[in-house]
C-alpha cells in the first residue's frame, strides 16, 4: 500500500485539490465560497499548496478588480490520484 501524501491530510487542501479537477483554472474567490473559508484559512492552504509545487497561482485582472487565479499542476494531479488510490485501498479494508 502506498502513502497518504501529507499535503492533502487536511480535510479543506484535500477537496481543494479536487475541485480543481473539475477546471483548467478558478478564480480564488470561486474557490473560497466553493470550500465556504475565509480569504485568510484558503490563503494558507493555497501557500502550502503552491510551496509543495502542487498548485499554480497567477494574479490577473478580472471584470477591473485584480483578483488570484489558481489552476491544479500536473505535479499535483498526480499525487491527488495517488492519494486517492492509497484512500480506496483503506476504504476497501473496512466490513
């Protein structure tokens, strides 16, 4: 059995990461009320995140405010489903 990746043990990085599956990018404040986090809780997580070379973030100009782009890496996609595949495995054990 592989290993749970301990950048996505937290419930919150975890779907995260996973909503960001769903799209090529997302702006930070689609994904703030997504997770329904504050600005500072998601900022945190996207800083480990993106440390961990797992998110890409980009700043833009959206409707003439500026506003943080964020997008899931192929880095990152891979130890998501790696990490999936190690929760499957632990969940298939349970009766």
């Amino acid at each position: 059995m592989g290993e749970l990746n301990r950048h996505l043990l937290a419930p919150a990085r975890l779907k995260l990461t996973t909503m960001l599956t769903a799209v090529s990018e997302v702006e930070f404040a689609v994904l703030r009320d997504g997770l329904g986090v504050s600005d500072s809780v998601l900022s945190k997580h996207v800083a480990t995140l993106v440390d961990a070379g797992y998110v890409r973030s980009r700043k833009g100009t959206h409707e003439g405010r500026r506003t943080t782009w964020l997008a899931l890496s192929p880095d990152g996609r891979k130890v998501l489903r790696d990490h999936v595949a190690v929760l499957r495995e632990i969940i298939d054990g349970v009766d």
